[in-house]
C-alpha cells in the first residue's frame, strides 16, 4: 500500500533524512518518535509534497507519488492530508469556512476567491464538524476557539479532503492533557471507523505507547526503531533519544514532551 524507499533530503551540508525504508501493507495508526531535528517533520512534508526528495522513491498504491507534478501532485495533497502543530486556520474566519477549505484543491480559483460553497459541502462540512463533537461551534471565529477546539477544526478541514492518509505533524505538542486526549481519541477513532492510515509525529513515548499500531524511532536522520508499541523498551527508548546511562522511561516522558515543545521550530521545516 505504502512503500518507502531510501527516501532522503539533504539541505546544504546537512542530511535532514537519511535514506528512510520502510512498508506499510495495510492502513495503520503510526507514530514517528525522535528528538527535534531528527528528521520526523522533514519526512512528513516529503510526503505531503510541501518539501521535495533529494533521492528515493515513496510509492502509494504503486505510484511514486514524488514524481508527481501540476494537477497529479494538487490531487495527491488531498488524499494525503496534513494536520500541523499550529492548526493553520484563518482566525477571523468562521469555524464551518474554515473546513470547507478542505474542497480548495478540487475548485476553481474564482469560487476559492470569492468563497462560493456548494450547499452539499457546507451541510458535509457541519456533518464533519458534529461528529467531531463541535458543531455548535460552526459559526464562530476560528480564533475565539481553545486549542483543542481549533485543531479538531483543522481535523475537520483535513476530512473535507476525504483523504486515504493523514499526515499529523505534532498534533498535541502545544495543547494541555486534556485537550491532547481528546485529539488523538479522535485521530485514533478516525483510524479505526473510516479505515484510513494516519501518520503522526508524538513526544512522547507513552502517547505513541497508546494509540499507535506501529512505531517508527528516528534518530540524526535515520530510522533506527521499527516495531511495535511493546517492542519500545527502555533500552530501545535510549537508542532513539541518545539519553545517557541514567535514562529512565519516566524521564523521558517528560524531557521529550519539553524538548520537542521548546524546540519545535528548530525543527527542519525547510
């Protein structure tokens, strides 16, 4: 279904990915774990197709989806949706605008800039936004949201794209614990109702430990742990993060969830 292929981007003298392999033969739920800079951000954008492959192939289906151009690659970005850390919305605008954004790569320029909706869209769009628990929010600001309100939004705007993969970079990094639950309940719920495979970058070990079917450990580039929720042991947990002799599982729940928070925009988003 989804095949990697010795994927990597280098930017100037620094290898930001690093011949990334692997294969997914069935929609799963998959976290990608790893220190700031460690590629996770790179990769996720590689395959969204914001940021281009140095070298590699990322086939789904059996295209190589990083030789797409023009229209092929339009079409690509929405069946590949992207949820990001920051939510990306358009705060003055009201909520249900905000999703209906989602339909913008399959409209013409002249409906996008004058933000003419199908009525079928705006009633799918205020469908999207009560199953996901905030409908009444429909005719609010973006802004006027919490965070955890306005990511569920920016989940919302991604499903208006009916995509086959969801591509979350840092979905909860800036959202408090109650809000974080809430997220990835939902990320896992879309998962396991709607069959898609979603892909997401965590920070921490126990939220990957939770939600995810597979877990991809990414270090300096590389991947250097593919396996299963009960495969990240300590010891694993050590190779990922590169702790010294005292690391514990318990520190790293909490320096990890620091770490990435802190440095989030050290990440390389090139």
């Amino acid at each position: 279904m989804l095949s990697v292929e010795s994927v990597t981007r280098i930017f100037g003298q620094n290898i930001a990915v690093d011949h990334a392999t692997f294969v997914v033969d069935r929609p799963a739920m998959i976290g990608i774990i790893g220190r700031s800079g460690a590629g996770k951000s790179t990769f996720l954008r590689m395959m969204n197709r914001l940021t281009d492959a140095t070298s590699g192939i990322i086939r789904f289906e059996g295209r190589n989806i990083l030789e797409l151009q023009g229209a092929e690659k339009r079409a690509w970005q929405s069946q590949c949706a992207m949820i990001f850390q920051q939510f990306n919305l358009v705060p003055r605008m009201d909520v249900v605008s905000n999703v209906l954004h989602g339909t913008l790569n399959r409209r013409s320029t002249l409906a996008s800039v004058f933000n003419l909706f199908p009525k079928a869209d705006i009633h799918r769009a205020i469908d999207i936004l009560e199953r996901l628990g905030i409908a009444e929010q429909a005719p609010k600001r973006a802004e006027a949201l919490s965070g955890g309100q306005q990511q569920r939004v920016a989940i919302a705007r991604a499903l208006m794209q009916d995509p086959k993969i969801i591509l979350a970079d840092e979905p909860i990094a800036s959202l408090d614990p109650m809000n974080a639950q809430i997220v990835m309940d939902t990320l896992r719920r879309i998962h396991e109702e709607d069959g898609r495979m979603v892909i997401a970058n965590l920070h921490t070990l126990d939220t990957a430990r939770r939600y995810c079917d597979r877990v991809i450990g990414m270090r300096a580039g590389r991947i250097v742990f593919d396996g299963t929720p009960e495969q990240l042991t300590t010891g694993v947990a050590r190779d990922i993060y590169g702790a010294d002799e005292n690391f514990s599982e318990a520190a790293t729940s909490t320096s990890i969830e620091t770490l990435e928070t802190a440095a989030y925009r050290e990440a390389m988003l090139a």
